[in-house]
C-alpha cells in the first residue's frame, strides 16, 4: 500500500502531446520549452544536427560536402567566410601566389616586400613596396 502512490505526475510531450514514459529534455537551442518523448528528442536531435552540419560542412565556394575534418580554414586575405574543400583551398592557394608574382598596379615583380592591398583601396591582390605606400599615403585616416 502506498507504494506506487509515489509515482510521478504523468507528463506529456510539448511535441506531440502524448503521455511520457521516459522523460527527455530539450537542449537549450532546440527552441523548445519544456519535455520531450524520446521519439521527438530524437526527431528534434536529427533536425538541430543537419542545420549544423549545413553551415560548417559546405565548402563556400563549391558547396561540397566533405565533412568538417576535410576542410580547410581559407587564409585572412583571401576575404571568405566559411571553410573549404582541400581542391578549393589549393586552387585559391596556386591563384593566390600567380598574384603575389607581380604588383597588381604597376606590374613590377615582386619580390621580398609582398602586401596584400588593403580592403578599403580600389585595388585587388598584392602590391609593390612603392604602390602600397602611395596607397597608403593615399588613404586618409579616419578621425
Ligand atoms: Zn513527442
Ligand atoms: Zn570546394
Ligand atoms: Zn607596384
């Protein structure tokens, strides 16, 4: 007697509204208040993972998914988000140093002094030791 007095309260999924027999609860950015049934936990788990999986498993540039360890965090002045595939990342990396060979401005080969143009000059790629500082001298400091 009283034994199973002492069961809990039933409960009911916020899902699907039925009765739960083992209780789970919702992780914090599911957007869901409240318990779930294990059937929704795991539909809701399913759901939360490929929304994840489709903004850091793509490759920016050719939305190949190659998984999150095969991809390649592109270099700072390269001006990409996201992440890349390995034959993205070495296409950009051959592009890029094609670039680094001449100044973008005058043409001239560039040597020791490489510097990539500064996102605010009209100018794309990387410049010579002359060209950057007439860019620079050329860009008025903001006050
Ligand atoms: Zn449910
Ligand atoms: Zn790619
Ligand atoms: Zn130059």
């Amino acid at each position: 007697m009283g034994l199973f007095s002492s069961s809990k309260k039933k409960e009911f999924c916020t899902v699907c509204k039925k009765g739960i027999a083992r209780k789970s609860n919702p992780k914090k950015d599911w957007n869901v208040k409240g318990p779930l049934c294990a059937n929704c936990y795991v539909d809701l788990m399913k759901v939360n993972f490929d929304k994840k999986k489709d903004s850091d498993n793509k490759c920016v540039l050719c939305g190949k998914e190659p998984g999150t360890f095969n991809l390649w965090k592109p270099k700072k002045e390269w001006d990409l988000k996201g992440w890349l595939c390995e034959s993205c990342f070495n296409e950009r990396e051959k592009a890029d140093n094609e670039l680094k060979k001449n100044c973008s401005v005058c043409n001239a080969k560039l040597g020791f002094f490489v510097r990539h143009a500064k996102k605010e000059w009209d100018v794309t790629g990387y410049l010579c030791k002359n060209c950057w500082n007439i860019q620079e001298s050329k860009t008025i400091p903001k006050e």
